[in-house]
C-alpha cells in the first residue's frame, strides 16, 4: 500500500461556453492513510511548469483566505480611522498631563 503519492500534469480543455481552449493544469494528491484522493484543477494563462503553477495559486490563495480572516474573523472593517485617530490624540494628550520625573529615562 503506498503512504503517499503526489502526480502533476496539464491538458487543454474547451467548456461549451468558451470561444477556445484552455490550459488546466492539475496535482492528484493520496494523503497518507486516507483511501480518497484530493484533486487540484486550476484553468491558467501561465507559463510555468504544472507544479509550480500549483504552488503559486495555493500560495495566493492562503493569502486571501488570511485577508478574509482579518476582515471577518478580527472584523478589522469595525475599526474606523476617526475613532482611531481620536484615541490616539485622546492618549497624547493624557500622556502630556502626567508628572515627569527627571532622570528616569
């Protein structure tokens, strides 16, 4: 039985709707101890060899799945420039009013 295995590859493909063919590469991936295979297929202009192609569109990929995080998951969208800037005038402004001792820094 193998533990793992891992195949790449392309092949030109024309949908119905579409006026030409495309480039579709793809990666077929068996993890270990699973009997199911992950398949990866990706419709691309690039040039690059399949696996690269592959690495490159996951890797974008994460990236916005980390941006999505930020926006939904920390909902960084709630936090507004004016209230920001207000907190920080607000924090300047109590760091003024404070005693200074000398030779501390």
């Amino acid at each position: 039985m193998v533990d793992y295995a891992v195949t790449y590859g392309e092949f030109m493909y024309q949908a119905g709707t579409w006026s030409h063919p495309r480039r579709v590469v793809f990666k077929i991936e068996k993890p270990v101890n699973q009997f199911l295979f992950v398949y990866t297929f990706i419709v691309t202009t690039m040039e690059s060899e399949p696996h690269k192609v592959i690495r490159f569109y996951c890797g974008r990929g994460k990236m916005e799945n980390f941006i999505k995080e930020g926006k939904d998951g920390f909902d960084f969208a709630a936090v507004s420039s004016k209230s920001c800037s207000f907190s920080t005038i607000h924090d300047f402004k109590t760091v003024q009013q404070l005693p200074i001792q000398k030779g501390i820094l």
